[in-house]
C-alpha cells in the first residue's frame, strides 16, 4: 500500500494523495483539523490525518492518471480536495496561502454494477495522501503525506527535496499545486498570471 | 448538447446533470440559490441555474458511465455535488430533505499533458444537469432540469413521470439518488436501512 501510495503520490501529478477510510474507522474529532481546515501535528512532529476534508472544496477528480510509460492494469479515480479558507484565498490571489492542506483520495474503480454498463464508478477506498504547505515547520515550504486506511498519524515523506517535492517544484503550474489537472482554478490562475513562467501545461 | 445532457441524464444514473459554465460566463449571485443551497424558480417556473455548487459538498465521480450497450467514443467525467444542509440531513437520516437539489457536471477529459501519460483527467465543461426534489412544487416529488454553458434558467424536462424519472425511480439505491455510485453515502445508507428493498446494487 505504502508503495502504491508513493508510486501515485509521483506518478498522479496531483502530488499527494490520500485515502477516505470510511466513516466509523477514524472518528471525526476537532483535533483532526485546525482552523479553516489547517494542518494539526502531534508533538513528534506526525501530521494527525485530517478529518471532515470532504466537506472542503472539491478541486477536480481522474482516472487512471499516471506518467509511467507503462499503462497500470488496474486504473483508480482519484479525488483532490483543499481546505475552504485556502480556496477562498487562491480565487482572490491565484496562489495558496501558508498552512493550505491539501487531501487527495484514491478510490478503486467498478464497472458493471446497477444500470452502468459502460465506463466506470467509485468502489473502495484505496489510499490518501496529503500535501502541505508550511513555511515555518519544512524550509522548503512543502511536504507531502501518505496515510494508509486507519493509520492516525503521518510523518512525511524523506523531509526535504525529495522525488515527489521536486517533481511539484519542476511541473506543477501554480507553486506546488497541479492546477493544469484542476479546470476551475485554472481558469483563475490565468487570470491572476501566477503559472510557473515557461511551463508546458 | 441537449441531447447529450439528455442521454447522460438517463445513462450516467446519476440522474441529473450540470456544466460549470465557467467563472464569468454566469456571474454569482445570491438569488441564484436558496437558503442553504435551495432551489430558486422563476415566475415563470423555470429552474435558476444554481451558482455557487463547486462549494457543496462532493459526492462522487464517474469516467464514462453509462448504461447503453454501445460504448461511447467520447467519454466523459461527471462530477456529483449536494448543497451542504441535504447532505447533514442524509447523514443523520439517510435520506433527503424536501428541496435538496443535486447538481452534476459533465466535463470532457484529456489524457496527454504536463506529466500525465495515462489516464485521463479533467478539461472542459461540457453541460450540466439538476435534479430536484420539491413536494410542493412537483406533484412526483422529482423533477429533472439541463443546462447548456450560459443558460441562466431551465424549464424540467417533461414534468411528470418521464424516463428520466421512472428509471431513478426504479433503479436509485435511496429515493431518487444513485447512492451506489456515491461510496461515503452507500455505506450511511447501509447504516440507516434506507435502501431500496430488493435492489439489485
């Protein structure tokens, strides 16, 4: 799972994912998030596995999504979620403020099911991974998570300017955040003129 | 497009339908959803277009769905929201509060840009569809509603019991909802009891 989750975390372009385990299997608490959706970490440093996320702000979903030459047998939707406070902040600037938190789930998908003959569906929760953005607590601003189904706690990813931050770093269009993948906030932020310089989107 | 929005209506089983036209094209505004996401008609009875959706809260997504035994060629993403007031009342009840409205978007996909090789993600809004349950209103409970990119307000299609009505009627795990395609709902609705006896999921 932990290689599933990483292999995604830099093959999906969305750069962080994370898994809805299912409610009943990790109680919604207040200490699961701070204000606004902002991140929360244990003493030791862990990021605590944010809670209520999907309740936050929708970004954009995909499937099968992956920049391994090699097509993967079995294709996954994944779901990219970011805290409210931090959305209404991109619309207004077009960049993401400190503390944004970002949630991106992966579901396995079903095909034949009810009326759905063609095409694909969301089926089981797979994994979760999580991308945040603190410049005070990683000295490169960004840090990325993963959390396998239950599991409370995370620590990061090989702290600093590992595979998954320099990839963000070198394709992401607006800082860290793939906004090419995310229709809505692409629109803004080429209104706001904040796409990396030079990118090929 | 009306027939597209019209087939997916009754292929996707989702059962409603709906484009993000795009910031500016349809300006925000209050009076374009009620009190906690509540529809809002004209005089004439026609459906406002709901603004504001991509702050619901997400249900689920699906790639290509459909129901037909011919296989699309061109397929696309669609996207679930429900205002956020209908979505605590099903997480309590596991059922939908009079005047809930769903929104669901259809957005085309690509697959080949930035770093992505396979799989697809999402590009363009390509229409959106509404479905709406409102006692008062519609002597079915349910009425179904599309929108072109930049249509302000939509007469339902067919009041009554048409085929978009009968087969949620039919076919929808919680009342008029595909809630086997939405995973977090399918299992409160597990939980609650409030599934269809007898479906096939």
């Amino acid at each position: 799972m932990r290689r599933i989750i990483l292999f995604l975390c830099l093959a999906l372009a969305a750069g962080f994912l994370m898994i809805q385990t299912g409610r009943g299997q990790a109680p919604r608490s207040a200490a699961a998030v701070g204000p606004a959706g902002q991140p929360v970490f244990t003493p030791s440093g862990e990021l605590v596995r944010p809670q209520g996320y999907r309740r936050w702000v929708f970004l954009s979903s995909g499937y099968g999504m992956s920049y391994s030459q090699a097509a993967s047998e079995h294709l996954m939707f994944t779901n990219v979620f970011v805290s409210p406070g931090s959305y209404d902040y991109f619309v207004e600037h077009g960049n993401w403020p400190d503390k944004t938190m970002f949630v991106l789930e992966i579901y396995s998908s079903a095909s034949k099911g009810s009326i759905n003959v063609h095409g694909n569906y969301q089926s089981e929760a797979v994994g979760l991974d999580v991308e945040v953005k603190d410049e005070s607590r990683f000295p490169d601003k960004w840090a990325y998570f993963g959390f396998e189904n239950g599991q409370k706690s995370s620590a990061a990813t090989k702290p600093g300017q590992n595979a998954c931050w320099k990839c963000h770093d070198q394709h992401a269009a607006v800082e860290h955040s793939f906004v090419q993948f995310y229709p809505e906030l692409l629109k803004i932020a080429k209104e706001k003129g904040t796409i990396k310089p030079g990118l090929t989107l």
